[in-house]
C-alpha cells in the first residue's frame, strides 16, 4: 500500500464530500451494499426463521459474508484500476474514501432542522427531524427537536465521519468499506425486537466492536476541538468523563457526552419509539435550556473534531510512509 497515495486520497476524498456532498445515484455503493445485505438477509433469515441458535448462526454466517465479499469486491475493484493506470487507481481510491464521508450531508440535514424552526415553527422542525432521527418526533417540543438534532450530529461525527477515517487510515478503502459494511448491517437488522432479537446480535455486537475505539477517539478529539473553537473545553472533558456510559450503547454516549459538555446542555433522556416511552439517562448538566443556535455550535465542534482527525491520520500516514 503506498501511504502517500492514501494521504492523498484520503484528502481528496474529503474536500470532495465538502463540496458535493453525498450522491443521490442509483448505483451509490452505500446503497449497493444495502441490497447486498438485504440479499443474505432475506436468504439466512429464512433459513433460520423460529429457531433461535439457527437465527444466530444465520445472522452471524451474514455479517462474516457480508465482510468478505465487500473486502473482496473494494480489494479487486482497486486491482483492476491499478492494472489500467496508477492514475485510475489513485481515482478509485479517492472515489471510494469519498463515498464513506458523511460530514456535509450531516451538517446539511441539521441545519435543515434550524431553518425549518427558525422560518416555520415547530411542526416544521419535527418534519425536518424526523429524517435523521429514528424516534416519534409528533412529542417532541421545540427543545426536544434540537436535542434530537445535536444528538445526531454529536453521535455521527464518530460514525460517519471519524470512524471511516479510522479505518482508512490504517487499511486503506478496503478496510474502510468493512467498517461501513458492518455499520450498515447494525442499522438495518441490529435491532432488539421480536424480528431480529437473534437474526441481528452479531451485527450489532459486530458494531459494538468496531466503534470501540473510534467513538473514544471521536470524542477526545472532540474535548480538544472545544478548546481550539470557543467552546467549553473543561466542561467537555468533565461531562466526557463523568456520562460517556450513560447509553445502552457502549459507544453512542461517547461524543454525546463530549458535546453536551462543551455546549453547557444536557441531552438524551426519556424517547418515545413506535408508540413505547424508552426510559435514557440524561447527559449532561442542565446549565442552560438548549437553542436553536446550539445545532450551529455542534457543527463547529464536529468540524475542529474532523480536521483533528484528518490531521492525525495525516502523520500517521508519514510516520508509515518514513
């Protein structure tokens, strides 16, 4: 692997999400490999279906095929650009980090819940919510609207802009695309209902695994970019320390917990899913009450987080390349 091609890869392929964002095509990978998924769900999940050692062989026989061949499909992809021209696989390479970058569409779709509060009130916001958050947004008042969008930037900073990255930057887009791989099989099947309480378990904890280490990361980065961006530095780093475990998840308070440091709000608690109150922990102090202004102030934490990031991953490639 030639680091320095990476570097640059890796580079391009950001400043590329930064100013397209990400490709509504029919034939994005992303939504390749969501079919790809889907194909052996369908197929492990029938076989499987009402027995329950059956459904977790099947999901976990799922989540180790769906790895290999994404890591075979990414890995030959590479090899034939590479036997065309070193300038088609530099191409390729810088395609395929591109498309695991989701800063801009994150940062888009949040500031559409701004401007929808902002302009049209609070049916607006919850319309515009409802898009990047999985809860019932009809109970939510205005502050649960911001809560529910600096929440999803706070956690996605990790798992769709600083995790990618992660795994990039040690395997290239080959490994980059087996995190995104098993990022997506948990969004699509890693659920704890009656379907797929069995069929999903090694999905999630397959999920569970792979952002260990990224979330943490993401979420120093983040206490260290509160301090280089006017944010509360301190707070960050003693919300971090003191909530970073108060989620089911191991990893989803990580970043949520940094942020609501930083901002001076406290987050989470209490949400309604499909008509059931789901009793959360909170996060953070209640310093103040969260404003709309405060989505603006998450994005200017997700970005110091991000150029970190892209900043270490760049010596890392140096340290390998020398």
């Amino acid at each position: 692997m030639d680091r320095m091609e990476l570097l640059a890869a890796l580079i391009l392929g950001f400043l590329l999400d930064q100013l397209l964002g990400d490709p509504q095509i029919s034939c994005h990978p992303v939504r390749l490999l969501g079919n790809l998924i889907h194909f052996f769900e369908r197929h492990f999940f029938r076989w499987g279906k009402g027995k329950k050692h059956a459904l977790l062989a099947g999901g976990a026989f799922m989540a180790v095929t769906v790895c290999v061949v994404t890591a075979f499909f990414v890995q030959g992809l590479l090899f034939l650009a590479g036997q065309i021209s070193p300038v088609i696989h530099f191409a390729a390479e810088s395609l395929l980090c591109y498309f695991l970058y989701a800063a801009k569409d994150l940062r888009v779709e949040s500031m559409n819940v701004y401007q929808a509060l902002k302009e049209n009130g609070l049916e607006e916001g919850r319309k515009a919510v409802s898009m990047i958050v999985g809860r019932d947004v009809s109970r939510l008042d205005e502050a649960g609207v911001i809560k529910a969008a600096v929440e999803t930037v706070a956690e996605n900073t990790s798992d769709g802009v600083i995790a990618p990255l992660f795994y990039m930057a040690i395997g290239g887009p080959v490994l980059g695309w087996v995190y995104k791989a098993i990022n997506t099989m948990d969004s699509m099947v890693g659920y704890k209902n009656e379907t797929y309480l069995y069929f999903g378990r090694a999905a999630a904890r397959l999920d569970d695994a792979a952002n260990f280490l990224p979330s943490r990361l993401s979420a120093l980065l983040m206490v260290t970019g509160a301090f280089l961006c006017g944010l509360d530095g301190p707070g960050a780093w003693k919300i971090f320390l003191r909530d970073r475990k108060n989620h089911a998840s191991p990893n989803s308070a990580q970043t949520e917990a940094a942020c609501a440091g930083a901002l001076g709000v406290q987050l989470a608690g209490d949400a309604w899913y499909f008509g059931v109150l789901h009793k959360k922990k909170t996060i953070g102090d209640n310093r103040r009450s969260v404003e709309a202004e405060d989505i603006k102030r998450a994005h200017r934490l997700m970005m110091a987080a991000v150029l970190l990031s892209l900043f270490l991953a760049a010596g890392f490639q140096l340290f390998l390349a020398g």
